[in-house]
C-alpha cells in the first residue's frame, strides 16, 4: 500500500512540474503513516523508495547544484524521520 501511494505522489510530482519542498509533506505523511502501522524493515524501505522518488526529477533536469540541494536535505530529512518514528514506536510497543 505505500508503495502504490509513493508512486501516486511520484506521478503527480512529475505531471505537475512539482518541486521537492511541493511534495514534501506528502512523503512525510505516507512515512508517518508506515512508521506507525508497519514494521521497521517497510518503513525503511518505504522511506527509502520516497527519498529516491524526491531526488530524481532534480537529478534528471540537470539542475544546477543549488536546486538539488533542498532536494538532498528533504531526502535526508525524511530518511530520519523514518528513524525517529520507528523508534518511539518500538518503545512504545515494548
């Protein structure tokens, strides 16, 4: 299910022209989400697929080194999320 949702947000990301501080929050829900209902092998992994899902469209225009520096941090940003969230979770659980 995630995964169906990361491509959906990708597709309209693309059709739109969409910049990373765009779409952002919408990875970060569909992450939030995973991290609160799947285990920490899906989180990561989704988290992985929406960090990759961000910094491609900036990597596949060619921007220049300024424009793909947001890209970068919100990837890295939502990679530790993912992280953050999982944790509190696990600790919570225990």
């Amino acid at each position: 299910m995630p995964f169906a949702a990361i491509a959906a947000v990708y597709a309209v990301q693309a059709a739109a022209g969409a910049g990373p501080v765009l779409v952002f929050p919408l990875y970060l829900t569909i992450i939030q989400l995973t991290a609160l209902q799947l285990s920490r092998t899906e989180s990561f992994a989704t988290a992985g697929l929406s960090a990759i899902a961000i910094l491609i469209p900036s990597l596949v225009r060619g921007d220049q080194p300024g424009d793909l520096a947001p890209a970068l941090l919100l990837a890295v940003v939502l990679l530790v999320s993912a992280l953050a969230i999982t944790e509190v979770v696990r600790h919570m659980r225990q």
